[in-house]
C-alpha cells in the first residue's frame, strides 16, 4: 500500500510544530520515514505519529534528530516548549519551577513522587485513568520521564523524598514492574544529589497521609509548594502558605526512618514481591 502523508497543521501547537519541522528535515534529506528510523534506531510508527502530533515524541528522540540532520539544538528547543503542553495548564507553572529548582522535596502518600518513577511504574500508574485512551498514556509517560532529563544534568537539582510504606507494599504493573522500581528508589536512598526515607507504618497517622506535596527551592532562595489530591492540585507561591506546608514537611522528615533503616525497609519489600526467576539482592 503507497503511504499517503497526512495533512499537517504546523501552527497549532508546539506539538504540531515539532512534527512538522520533522517532515521537513526528513524530506529535505530525501529520507523516507522507514529510512530514517533505520538512521535513529526508532520505528516508523512512532515517527509517523510525531509528525502528524498524535504521539509525544519520546525524551530521546530530539537529540537523535539534531544528530541527524545536523540542526544542532532545534529539536531540542522545540521539545522543551512541546512537552509542556502534555500536562494540565494548573500544571505548567509548577513545571516551570521544578525545571529550574535547585531543591526538590517531595512527599508520596500513595505513589511514587514522578522523578522517582520507572517508565514502567509510570505506565501502570497512569493506566488505571481509565478514560484517558492508549495513545494519551503514553504520551503522559514519556512526558513524566522527560521530566528527569536533568537528574543527569552537570548541576543536578538536591532531590529529598519521603514515602508511605504503604507505596512500598502497594503492587504497580505486577511483580517484575515493582520489583525493578524498588531497586531503583533503593539506589536513591542514599547519594549525594538524592536522600529517601520512608515513613513507616508504625509511626502512625500523619497530616499529609492524604495526599502528595513537592517543594521547590528556587535559584533565589525563594519556594513554592505543590500540593495534590486524587484529581486536583494547587500551586502555593505566597510565603505564608508555603510557610505552613514547609512546617509540615519538616515534621514528617523529623518522624520517617533515617535513610538507611529505609534502605533496609525497601530491600524487605523487594523480597514479598522478588520474581521467582530473580537473584536475591
């Protein structure tokens, strides 16, 4: 069957536009969509639908296309303003922040705070919103992933999270799925740019146990407060507000277990959820 491309609507987002400057790239080069994922190691699936805007590109895929078509950073700076736009507008300011934070605390009652997810666990968690269609999961996905773009920066942000237990002891994507991101977030617990500590069960009930926060520490000293529910979130930027849930932090850090009674605790999880074909750690 001959490959009718489709009609493009470069302007109507930075999503769009990306893919369109894709097709105009690659058709310079003289390059099919089949010829030029042979030259990115991708599939022509996945790049016939960042051209027509109904993927996301993946984090990955900007830099291989500057490579490619020697376009040095446009792709990447058009992939800076289109991945915005796969969150929520309420969203796209905290984005902002966060990209820039030099601190980042976060607080997961029932979840893994994103920069602490796996691509699978991410894919699992954003899979029971069951109105949201395939293609809008993975798009969601890669958007949560490009988001740790700078964990592997020169000039890391200092991340801090404090989780339930209970996110340790709440299966995502089946056996294998956990296992493997429990052993990425116990390769976290402990290193210079990240710290987890676990609040355990046995500390009882606390303030933030019904729901998530993020703190952010801006380049000016300044920060703002992310806190989220089930399905809403509210951005605090004013000093008194993000006072009281700094407050509150400080205290649930004051009670979670120090990072190595945590680290013992997520190698405890590790084992009730080990895949039968797996080594002990």
């Amino acid at each position: 069957m001959t490959f009718k491309p489709q009609t493009l609507t470069p302007y109507l987002s930075a999503r769009h536009y990306f893919g369109a400057e894709q097709r105009r790239h690659r058709e310079a080069a003289r390059l099919s969509l089949l010829q030029l994922a042979d030259i990115l190691n991708s599939s022509k699936s996945t790049l016939a639908r960042v051209e027509t805007a109904e993927l996301m590109p993946p984090p990955d895929l900007p830099d291989r296309l500057d490579a490619a078509f020697g376009t040095d950073r446009h792709f990447h700076g058009l992939y800076q303003l289109a991945k915005r736009e796969a969150h929520p507008d309420q969203y796209r300011r905290f984005m902002d922040f966060e990209a820039q934070a030099e601190v980042v605390e976060n607080f997961g009652a029932q979840t893994l705070p994103g920069l602490l997810q796996t691509k699978e666990y991410a894919e699992a968690q954003l899979s029971l919103r069951e109105e949201l269609p395939r293609a809008k999961v993975e798009e969601l996905v890669n958007a949560r992933m490009s988001r740790k773009d700078r964990l592997n920066s020169t000039e890391p942000p200092l991340r801090w999270a404090i989780i339930d237990e209970a996110v340790l002891r709440r299966p995502f994507g089946g056996r294998e799925c956990m296992y493997k991101q429990l052993a990425s977030l116990l390769a976290q617990v402990d290193t210079p740019d990240s710290k987890v500590q676990v609040m355990p069960f046995s500390a009882g009930p606390h303030y933030l146990m019904g729901g998530a926060l993020t703190l952010l520490t801006l380049p000016n000293g300044s920060t703002v407060a992310y806190e989220e529910g089930i399905e809403v979130g509210h951005l605090h930027e004013d000093r008194d507000s993000v006072k009281k849930w700094r407050r509150r932090y400080e205290v649930l850090r004051a009670n979670a277990l120090p990072p190595a009674a945590s680290a013992e605790l997520i190698r405890q999880a590790m084992e009730d959820c080990q895949p039968c074909d797996t080594p002990p750690s």
